[in-house]
C-alpha cells in the first residue's frame, strides 16, 4: 500500500512539474493562435520568430550578457569561496559571509532597484564623463556606461547575483576536498600558485563548470533585475517575452520555450550518458586494480 | 665512523623546547628531543595528544610558537614546507587523483627542475622499490590500498628527502594487509637508510616497526625509550596502562634499600629486586604485566616469590594462552595470561579457588 | 636571517591572501552595500523625482541632519501598503504550507525508491530550474485562461458548460507560486531524508510502532532541519515575488513586489519604491534572524 501510494504521489507530482512544460513545446506546433483549437501540425511559429529581429537580437544580447557575466561571477565566486573555506579569521569575515549569501535571498526587485538608483547616482555624480579624461571617455564609448544603462549594468548585476550562486557551489566542493591533496603538493616543493593550478584547480574544474553554467542560466533567464538595468536600446529576451507574456498568449514564445527545452534536454541527455560512461569505466577500473592486486 | 660523525648523527634531527599553541591551549609543550641518523622513531599517541601537530610542524605546515626544530644543526623551523628537504607520507595518501603512478611519483621532481632523463631513471628506481612497475600508468583510483600506500611511499621517497615522516602510514588498511605491510614499509625504509619519524595511535604498530619510541599525552613526552624499555620498565602509571595491559596495586613504600625494596598494598606486601630513590612511607604503584604472573591451584614453595590467593571470575581460552580474571580478597580484580607450553597445562574453571605469584624482578614500582 | 625569510614568506602568502579576500569584497560592496545604502538614504527623501536631495548639511558652524519619514509615516498609515504587506505573507505562507504538503511526501516516495532509480529522480526535480522560469510560468497562462486548455477540457467532456475563470485570480497565482517553489522545497527535504538510517524505522516497529507512527514519531522529527530549509527557501523569495503575480494574479492580489514594481516604474515615486523596499528587506530578515538563531542554538547541541 505504502509503495503504490507513493508511486502514485511521484507520478503527480512530476506530472504537474511537467505538464505544463509539455502544452508549451505541443502548442509551438499548433497551426492556430488558439490555444483551445487545434488546427494542425505547422512550423509556422518557428518562421515567424526567425523573421522578428527584435527577437534575434535581444537573445544575441542575451547570450553575451550571460557569457560575461557567468565568467566573471565564476571567477568572483572562486575568490570568494576561497576566502570562506581557506581563511577561518579574517577582519569581517562575518559581515562577508552575509554579504556574499545576501543576493540569494533578496528579493529581485531590491537588487534591480538599489542597483539601478546606485548608477544613476554615479551617473549624477560623474556628470558629462568628457571631462574626466580619455580613460573614463573610452570606458563610456566601450560599454556606454555612465551616459546611459545597456548591457554593462545590466552585466555589473547579474555578475554580483550569480557571485553568490557560484560562491556556493564551489564553496562546497572545497569544503569537501581533501585537504592534504595540497599539503602534499607544498610539501613535494610547490609554491602556492603552483598548489592551486597543478592540484587545487583539476580537482575543481567540475564544480567550476556547473558553477558556470548555473550563473549562465540565471543570467539567460532573469527579468526583474535586468528590467531596472536595461536602457531603451537593450532589451534582452526575458524582459521582451514578459512584454509580450503580459499582453496575453502569444504563440511565438511557445516557440521559443520549445527550443530552450530541447536544447536544455539535449544538453541534459549527453550529459547524463557521460557521466553515466565515466562512472561505469570507473567501476570496471577499480574491479580490475582489486582483482590483480598483488 | 669517528667520534666526532657519530655525535653529528645523533643530533641529526634536534627538536629544542618546541611549543605550538592554538588559543592558548598548547597542543606540543616544550618538547626537545634529538633523532639520530636512520632511525625511525614513533610518536604513539591517543588522537589530540599533540603527536600530529608534532609532525607537522616538522613538515613545516604549522608555525611553531616558541622552540626550534633543527636539521643536521641547520635550522629549518622557519623554512616554507616547499623549500624543506623532508617529505610526508599522509594519512590518506593525498595521491593527486588526476594523475597517473608515474607522475604522482615525479611530481617533486619536476618541481625541483631536475632533468628529465633523471627523473626518469629515479621514478624507475622508485618504483623497483616499492614493486609497482606494472602499474606506472593507473591512476589513483585504479589501485587497490595497499599499492596506493606504496604509491604514496615511492612518493615521498623519490626526492631523496633527509627525513621523512609518515602519518599513521597503516591506518587506512585493514587489519589483515597491515601486518604484512608493517614489515614491508620498515624494509624499505631500512634499505633506504632514510631518518624517519612516524605518528601512530596503534600501539603494535609502534612497537615493530621503531627504533625508539616516544610516548605522548597532554602535548608533551611521557617517555622516550626502545620498546623493550617502554614496555618493561614504564616510568609511570599512564605509560604502563597505555602500553599493553597491567595490573597495578597502589600501596606505600615501606622499605627501601640499594638493591630492593618492599611496598606494602592492601592486597599484600610485595617485594620488588629495584630501588627507589625515595622516602619510606611514600605513596607509589606497583605494575605487574597479567603474562609474569603464575596461576597455581597450591600455595608456592618458593618463599621468595610474591603470593596472593584469589577465586577465578572469568576465563576465556585463546588456544595459545588462557585469560584470567581473578578476584582477591580485598575485591580487586587482577587479569593473567597463561601461555600454553604444554598440552597438560592446568586450566581452571569460574570459582576455583587459586594462588598467584610472580616474581620480585617481574615488578616495577611507579612513583607517578 | 631567518626573521627575514619568515617576513619575506608571510607578506608573499598575504599578497595571495589580501587578493582572494579582497577582490570580491571590493565587488560586493561596490554592487552590493553602496547600492542598498543608496536606496536607505533615497527613502528617507521627497519625492522630487531622480535628485539626491542632500540628507546632511554644514551651515553656520552645525551640521544638520534632516530625515524625512514621510514615506515612512505613509506606509504605515495607509491601508493600502499594510493590506499588501499581510497579503505578500498571506500568500507566501498558502505556498510553503502547500509545496511542505506536496513536497514532503514527494521527498520521502523519493527516498524510499529503489537506489538505483534515485539519481533519476532527482534529476527530473531539478532539471526545470535549467529551463526559463518566466516561460514556465507563462505555461500556466495557456492552462488556465478562459479559452485555455483546462477549461476547453472540462467543457469537452462536458463537466462545465461556462469556462471557469481560474486565470488572474488567487488561485492561479497560489498555483503558479507552488509549481515555480516546488523543487525548492524538494530537494532540501530530499538531501535531509537520504540520510536518515533506515534501521531507525526498523527499530520503532521492533519497539511496537506502527508505520504511521514510526513515521510520525521518527522521520518527522529527524527531518525538522530539512523542513525549516525547504521553508526558508520558499517563503523568503515569494514574498518579494514579482513575476508571477504579474502574469497569473489578479488586480486584488496585492503583491509587494508588483507593488514596489508600479511606484517605481509607473508612479515614478522612486523614494517611495525605495522606502518599500526598506521596509520588505525588514520583513524578510525577521525570519532569516530566527531561523540563525535557532541553527546555532541546535549547533551547540550537536
């Protein structure tokens, strides 16, 4: 009884988690604008979306956004956890350690506003950026910041949110990593740049990539703090489909959900049947050493 | 070898009043203590003693508060753990798990820039040492643990370091390969010629595979001594207890002469072959190890010998020996080992009535 | 000589030390506390728009300090503001209570599948966070709308005859919220369960407990850490929700973040919107406070 209700349970419960996802990806299909209608097999809405510039280039913009700012957030985020988990005592730590957790539970709205009147206070502040010199001219004619808010604010906040996610996430592979895997490397003769590039780095490189990867979807996917930080010229797709979402249905964006599930499930899929691969090469590897031991 | 090498050897490592403090609490305490050339030497210890600290701060990860730690009289306390010629084998091998047998074994190497031919040639060497030349391109994970023991060995042998430490070096195998191990590890380490201090909490351990042995509690030594004489002429309570098994009877020191010395306990008066430098009327312990006491169903003939009678609480039969527990009549409970060295041994059952006797030379008396 | 090697060694290991921890303090003060400490000052000043109205002034040999609680004084006095307040925690309270109800046994079906069939399951948990949120949310639009799939369904089967409206209504937003907060509440549980010895159970019912009781008396109470987390996780960030109610919540459903959303952007009464904030960063560390509170507390059990 207790296994079929719960068998029961689960399939409920990943049914309402998938659902959903499922109308959107049968819906990109469906030759009618209704959603209660079907009027048949059609690729229609792929053309459409293909035809929208606007489309387009809000997901270029997007996917440099998230490029950058998942590289920068992982690089942050590598210091920061370094700091936590290499360094017990260090002058306001603890103020640190609430810092670098605040974003995760900040609500968005306080990130974008506090961020966005935070620029146009240095926007203020600064006045015309000509009279600053050639160095601060060149920063403004490169990425159009302070004169106005674009893809560099936009970058700067979802660098110092996805700090924190990646912060987490390497945090706790360093916690859990053997400790004397760098006292060995010091005591065979590394100096503590050598320790982290031969020993600490290849031991970290997977929850570097996962790290990576979450910032990235986090970038590609947040609309409250980019709509604070976005200019007239730089919508991305996020704050363009909730322009569209809140006008009503719109069959171009099951179009579009359509394809992030499939690259998504792709990924997923390739993913699982390499690690699946490693895990079962292992296995036989570490049979094989038990067997011919000597 | 002259006079003049053989004092240099002796000092070869020199430990002077060293102290590491964490908070306050000092974890070592004013140890000194000087390590000759190719010995290995134990610091046995129950987890928190001080010993690992000890030890790494020989290694040089830990700054030591107050002292000197020093290395054929140079002094290498305040070198970083890189620039220091002595290498660890770690409690959990540390192997790097990315990297093959060959290159964890080359590893230091590299970092000293040596040429590639010769790392070659000592990686080889290395590994004809410790017998893995099969195995030159696994990688950690593919080995079983007593080869990534020897993995981690080769390791730490492979830059010729002027001591090398080992940090409980069996503790990761189970109990059946640690044995054979055990001997194994003190062979090459022996044929090496290498200085070697090891940190153990395994008592057995210790005792095969050292030279000396020190004891540690609380941070700091309770004694230093070959086993033989850690075992049989323990300085003190803790040591004696902490050592094998013993029973100890507290009494007063009633008689002390040159040669011998009579300590009168509750459970008797026993006389002992020692002297003791001390006052008649002082409180002291007497040790007796369960395997120098004699179990006999009739009192002693041999008036020399120490006797006591007692009934026989527990046995338990082991094959080679017999364990006993013995109630005497003050209560105490005494334990004896009888070794079986013929078929006809008396055995005794739960109840049976006995006497117990050893020696006066079997006895040691503890001041502390 | 070797004092000097010594110093030498610990200003070359501080330089590496100075940057990890510098570096990214640097950047969350910058990005992080200037940014908050703007929006402090901006709430305690009038609305004249965009300007920074200084706080402090120095004339005449004193320094002046004005702080404007208007905003402060409105907030509390209006009905409006302290409706949408209880109604935010109204309705992040109906989303962690339903996705524990949900969640919890989903969790604990989860741990009891075969091990082998586990890292399967998890996976399926998590695997949504990698697809867009917003789009999510926007499935729901298509479920519940008057012309949507659900209703189409039930009137094809022939239970209703009229749609229903379900979408912008609290329902569909307390639907959205606990379809969006779900595996939040999941996977904290999950990672709490799977650890739990088994042979504890076993124990309970060698000792005369039923399943249920076991259950009630064992799981439960060794689960509480996983529960708080899963809790924490939901209620914290759907209290500033802002999406959701936007797309799925009707007019009424006060949210406070739609309602920071609409100073800012439609009133353009930016120390107004800063003030709401102020005020919600409060409302949220309440709870954060407590539950610190209580994990060093439990801290110093262990």
């Amino acid at each position: 009884m207790d296994s079929r209700f719960g068998r029961f349970w689960l399939a409920m419960g990943y049914a309402f988690l998938y659902i959903p996802i499922l109308t959107l990806v049968v819906l990109s299909f469906n030759e009618s604008k209704l959603v209660s209608v079907w009027g048949g097999f059609s690729l229609k809405w792929y053309g459409v979306l293909a035809k929208d510039e606007a489309v387009i280039d809000a997901l270029f913009l997007t996917l440099r956004i998230a490029f950058f700012s998942a590289t920068a957030a992982v690089i942050l985020g590598t210091l920061a956890a370094f700091a936590m988990v290499r360094y017990p005592r260090f002058f306001g730590r603890t103020t640190f350690s609430a810092h670098l957790n605040a974003p995760l539970v900040v609500p968005e709205v306080i990130t974008g506003l506090s961020l966005l009147l935070f620029f146009v206070m240095i926007q203020n502040l600064l006045g015309p950026v000509e009279e600053w010199g050639p160095f601060l001219t060149l920063f403004k004619n490169t990425f159009g910041f302070p004169e106005e808010r674009g893809a560099f604010t936009i970058w700067a906040g979802h660098a110092s949110i996805g700090m924190a996610f990646a912060a987490v996430v390497i945090q706790s592979r360093l916690i859990e990593m053997d400790k004397s895997l760098e006292e060995a490397a010091m005591d065979l003769g590394c100096k503590p740049f050598q320790v982290f590039y031969l020993v600490t780095f290849p031991q970290i490189v997977p929850a570097l990539l996962s790290a990576w990867l979450l910032t990235f979807t986090i970038s590609m996917d947040d609309v409250v703090t980019t709509a604070f930080l976005s200019g007239p010229a730089s919508t991305t797709l996020p704050v363009l489909i909730m322009g569209k979402a809140r006008l009503g249905l719109d069959p171009t964006i099951n179009a579009i959900a359509t394809i992030t599930v499939a690259i998504v499930a792709c990924a997923v899929f390739a993913g699982s049947l390499y690690m699946f691969r490693q895990e079962k090469k292992l296995a036989a590897e570490a049979a094989a050493a038990y067997r011919d031991a000597d | 070898m002259n006079a003049r090498n053989a004092q240099a050897d002796a000092g070869f490592v020199r430990i002077d009043r060293l102290t590491k403090r964490f908070d306050d609490v000092a974890a070592v305490d004013n140890v000194s203590i000087e390590i000759a050339k190719g010995e290995i030497f134990a610091l046995l210890g129950s987890s928190g003693c001080g010993k690992s600290t000890l030890l790494r701060m020989l290694a040089g990860f830990e700054t030591p508060s107050e002292g000197t730690i020093y290395l054929e009289g140079q002094p290498v306390s305040a070198m970083q753990p890189y620039n220091r010629p002595i290498n660890m084998m770690f409690q959990s091998y540390a192997l790097f798990p990315h990297l093959t047998v060959w290159d964890n074994i080359a590893f230091g190497l590299k970092r000293e820039g040596m040429p590639k031919a010769q790392i070659e040639e000592r990686v080889e060497e290395m590994l004809r040492i410790v017998q893995l030349k099969k195995f030159v391109k696994r990688k950690p994970h593919q080995l079983s643990g007593g080869q990534q023991q020897r993995v981690a060995l080769a390791r730490a042998l492979a830059k010729r370091p002027k001591l090398l430490l080992l940090d409980e070096p069996l503790g990761a195998l189970d109990a059946k390969l640690r044995e054979e191990t055990q001997m194994e590890l003190k062979n090459i380490i022996k044929n090496v010629g290498v200085t070697c201090v090891l940190v153990t909490h395994d008592q057995d351990e210790a005792m095969t595979m050292a030279d000396r042995i020190a004891i540690m509690s609380e941070g700091r030594f309770r004694q230093v001594g070959l086993p033989f004489e850690i075992y049989e002429t323990p300085n003190c309570r803790f040591v004696a207890d902490f050592i094998g098994k013993v029973n100890l009877f507290d009494g007063a020191l009633t008689e002390d002469a040159p040669d011998y010395c009579v300590v009168t306990t509750p459970e008797g008066v026993f006389y002992v072959n020692h002297g003791v430098t001390g006052t008649e009327g002082m409180d002291v312990t007497v040790a007796v190890r369960p395997e120098k006491i004699g179990l006999s169903s009739s009192a002693p003939t041999d008036t020399s010998r120490n006797a006591v009678t007692g009934t026989i609480v527990t046995n338990s039969y082991y094959g080679s020996a017999s364990i006993y527990h013995v109630q005497l009549a003050t209560g105490k409970r005494v334990l004896v080992s009888c070794e079986h060295s013929s078929r006809h041994d008396e055995h005794f059952q739960r109840d049976d009535p006995v006497w117990l006797c050893w020696e006066p030379e079997s006895l040691v008396v503890l001041r502390s | 000589m070797s004092a000097v090697t010594r110093i030498v060694g610990d200003l070359r290991q501080g330089w590496g030390r100075y940057t990890v921890i510098g570096v990214p303090y640097l950047f969350l003060i910058v990005l992080f506390t200037i940014p908050f400490l703007v929006v402090l000052r901006l709430s305690f000043s009038q609305a004249d728009g965009a300007s920074f109205a200084d706080l402090t002034s120095y004339t005449d040999g004193i320094l002046h300090i004005q702080i404007k609680l208007a905003n402060y004084i409105y907030l509390a006095t209006d009905d409006l503001y302290a409706e949408t307040y209880l109604s935010s925690l109204k309705f992040a309270a109906i989303n962690t209570g339903l996705c524990l109800f949900i969640g919890y046994p989903f969790a604990y079906f989860m741990v009891r599948s075969p091990v082998s069939m586990r890292p399967a399951l998890l996976m399926l948990v998590s695997l949504p966070f990698w697809t867009s949120f917003l789009l999510r949310v926007y499935a729901w639009q298509g479920l519940l709308d008057d012309e949507g799939i659900i209703n189409g369904l039930l009137m094809w089967v022939g239970i209703i005859e009229e749609p229903i409206q379900m979408l912008r209504t609290s329902f569909s937003l307390i639907v959205g919220m606990v379809y969006t907060y779900l595996p939040f509440m999941i996977l904290p549980l999950y990672s709490n369960l799977v650890k739990m010895d088994m042979r504890l159970l076993e124990a309970a019912k060698d000792l005369g407990c039923g399943p249920l009781k076991a259950f009630w008396l064992i799981t439960v109470p060794l689960s509480k850490n996983g529960i708080i987390a899963g809790s924490m996780l939901v209620f914290i960030p759907s209290v500033g929700e802002y999406v959701i109610p936007t797309l799925l919540g009707g007019p009424d459903n006060l949210m406070i973040g739609r309602v920071l959303w609409d100073e800012f952007f439609a009133n353009n009464d930016w120390p107004m919107a800063s003030s709401v904030a102020v005020t919600m960063v409060l409302l949220i560390l309440a709870p954060l406070v407590i539950f610190n509170r209580y994990q060093s507390q439990t801290g110093g059990d262990r």
